[in-house]
C-alpha cells in the first residue's frame, strides 16, 4: 500500500486528498495489464492511495509524483526489497502435500506428506494440484505462513479457509498470512484481529444455495473484542483487522439463498486493497464495508446481483464519527469510514436486479445514520445498468468526490447526494457535505 495523503504542495484553499493529482509507477513493468480495465498493473493515476502486488523476487523503486491545480509538481520514491520465497521458505519450511503421493514438480529439500500439517506457523504449504483437501485451519498463533500451490493441472480444491479464531485468548492474532491459487467450496472467513493478509487468485464460484462463496474479514470483531464473556486477553489486545490484500479472486455466489452468502466480501479493515477481483451475485450486497480506512478498490467487476433486489454493488458506511485508531479499545466500533479511492471499476450488470449500484452513505436513513464517511473519491469507473436502477452513485458525508465515472450505455451518471438537515438526523449536518462532483 503506498499512501501520498500527506501531500500539501499548492494547495492553498483546496481539498489535498481530493484537488491535487497522483501518478504512482511501482517499477514492476513486466507488461501485465488488469483483466478488466485493461490498464497496466505498474501504475494507478488519481487518488492519494495505490497498491500493488509484487510477485518476482528483487529490488524495485516506486516513485509518485503529485501534482497542483497551479502547475506546481513534486516527485518522490520508495524503495521496496522483495524476497525470494524458495530461499525464505528454504527446505523443510516448505512442506507439499499430495493426498496420492505425486510430488512432481515439488520444490527440491521440501518436506513431503499425505496429509496437511498440524501446524502452518511459519510455512509454505504447497498443496497438490487436481487434489482434494481437508478445511486450511490458520490458528491465532501463526505467522509468517503461505498456502498454494504445485504441479499442474486445476487449482487444489480446498473445503474453507479460516484464518484465525474470534476469542484470541492470548492476545496474539495472524500476521502474515497468503493463501493464494485455491478452488475454495466453502467460503473464506476471518472474524477478529489479523495483520498483513493476502487473498490472491482464488476460487469461490460452486453453484448452489447453500454454499458460501464468500470472503470475510474482521466481521464478528465488534462481538469477541468487548462482548465475549469467555474471552481472557483484554480488550486492549484486539486490534482492526490491517494491511488486507484481496487480489483477482474470483467469487460468484447464489441468489436462491437469503443468507449465504451474505455478500461476495464483507469487511471491517484499514490499509486495505481489493484489486482485480471479479465479484458477482449474493444474498444481499455483491462488497459490502463494514467500516473501512485507507482503502483501494480498483480494477474490479462488482455486479451486484442480490436475491431481494434490494442492496447494492458497492455497499460503504461505518460505525460513527468517531477517529481511527489501530488499536480497538481505543477506537471501539464508532469509527468514520475515511480515505478511500475507489477507481476504474465495472459497477453493476445488465442482470443487477437492484435500484441503486453504489452506495456510500449510512446504512439507512434512520436510528443508525450517524454513519460518518468522509474523503472518498470514486473516479473512472464504468457503471452498468439493470432493469431497475435508478441512480448510479447516492452520496451521504464530507468531502465525497466523483470524477470520469461514465454509463456503458452512454447516458448521463445519475448521482444522489443531500444536505438537508431532516435527511440522516443523527449525522451532524457538517458531515452532510461539500460534494465535489466533477
């Protein structure tokens, strides 16, 4: 994640997140382009936030440069050091697993087994590819782990994926943890604290009502932080869920079903990038965010097919208005949802069922509209009609900016917005405001 909101060149009178320009390079030009956008992987323009994944091992030098409205520009550069997981994950810490004992094309020195280990604390678990496994079961006390795959042939179909447990009675949480190149049946599921998570090219696409093609992160948090009554680590251990990585994972869910999956993503999380994934139907909304900070979402199909027609591709709101913080006793749940670019992705489908494609806003205009949002941009992105939308993007905060959004069909944006002091009566009217609709 590469965050230039700390920018002030010329911007006297203006709005940095929102006025001055972004041109991030991640020198990686190795010719890949988005599926979807078709835009090249090695560079994001707009907004003060980029991501990006780097997969070769080596030393690459990533430069913004920031732009003002008067002419005035300034560059600057990072460099980040990549390490080569056969070396990091030397011999033995690479265990492959094959349920028919076909270790062809397993890494040379790595431990060989039918079964997957007990532990994944500091592993690369490559599993067979064209094999069925058991649920991936990453414990709270597990670091620094990889689970993918080897061989050739179709993506190893794994049960789930659970990533840490909810009660966290030591106080330790994952941290760093990939799961990558999967066929997953049955869901993705992280409930409380985890750090740097990479969710990348996955499968969750099995037809069915009642399988959860789903991905969800930090969810029952605001329950095993302050209301478990069998939890022994303190509040004060529970942290939000940071540093989470969804990246070109495919995850097609059901409409028969009006509880799973609840959405194709569901998330509470900062510094937290959904690049390139290809999210389709769900129960209710296609992305739905909790509460989020310092968020990308760029490069992505969010059709938003839904089993009532009543939701949304893009679903965002928060908990309240209330600062961020890292550390959740210090933030609890009442946080604004704050620093977000959302670009360059497809918003709906010709079969999206729902009348309004995104929304960010509080959840309803009621005794939980206190939903504070402010500073998110939504630019360049292509918006898909249904048979029953009727507006695009409805807008409900501060500083909420939309810019090059256009309609597939070529017809005007519909956009919503208000400042009316009757509408949302819980949220302060200084949280209702300025739109910056270009």
């Amino acid at each position: 994640m590469f965050d230039a909101t700390g920018s002030s060149l010329g911007t006297s009178g203006t709005y940095a997140f929102h006025d001055l320009s972004y041109e991030f390079n991640f020198g990686d030009n190795s010719g890949q382009t988005w599926g979807l956008s078709g835009v090249s992987k090695n560079t994001q323009s707009g907004g003060p936030l980029a991501a990006h994944v780097f997969e070769l091992p080596g030393t690459y030098s990533v430069r913004v440069r920031v732009a003002a409205p008067n002419g005035q520009s300034h560059e600057a550069t990072v460099s980040v050091t990549v390490q080569d997981a056969a070396a990091f994950y030397s011999g033995t810490r690479t265990v492959c697993v094959s349920t028919s004992a076909n270790y062809a094309g397993c890494p040379s020195g790595a431990a060989q087994q039918t079964t997957l280990p007990s532990s994944l604390d500091g592993k690369r678990v490559l599993l067979r590819r064209g094999e069925s496994f058991a649920a991936i079961s990453v414990r709270n006390e597990d670091d620094g782990v990889q689970v993918g795959a080897y061989g050739t042939g179709a993506k190893p179909r794994i049960q789930s994926v659970q990533i840490g447990t909810g009660r966290g009675g030591s106080g330790d949480f994952p941290d760093d943890i990939t799961v990558m190149d999967l066929d997953i049946a049955n869901g993705i599921e992280q409930t409380a604290s985890a750090s740097k998570l990479l969710i990348l090219r996955n499968d969750l696409d099995d037809p069915g009502s009642s399988v959860n093609n789903g991905i969800i992160i930090g969810s029952a948090i605001d329950y095993w932080a302050p209301l478990d009554p069998y939890r022994t680590a303190p509040v004060s251990a529970f942290y939000n869920p940071r540093e989470i990585f969804i990246v070109e994972n495919r995850v097609i869910g059901s409409t028969e079903n009006d509880e799973v999956p609840l959405a194709n993503l569901q998330a509470v999380a900062s510094r937290m990038a959904l690049l390139g994934n290809d999210f389709g139907r769900a129960s209710q909304h296609t992305v739905r965010l909790y509460r989020a900070h310092k968020t990308v979402i760029a490069h992505n199909a969010l059709r938003g097919m839904s089993s009532d027609g009543l939701r949304h591709s893009l679903k965002l709101h928060s908990g309240g208005v209330g600062a961020y913080n890292d550390n959740y006793a210090l933030s609890g749940s009442n946080w604004a949802s704050s620093q977000i670019v959302i670009a360059n992705n497809l918003m709906g489908d010709p079969a999206d069922n729902n009348a309004w494609t995104v929304a960010v806003r509080p959840q309803n205009d009621g005794p939980d509209s206190n939903e504070g949002i402010e500073d998110v941009i939504v630019e360049n992105n292509r918006f898909a009609r249904g048979s029953r939308t009727n507006a695009d993007v409805v807008l409900v905060g501060r500083r909420l900016t939309t810019r090059g959004n256009v309609r597939t069909d070529g017809q005007s944006l519909s956009i919503g917005y208000t400042h009316q002091p009757s509408s949302y009566s819980l949220l302060p009217l200084d949280w209702k405001g300025p739109y910056l609709i270009r």
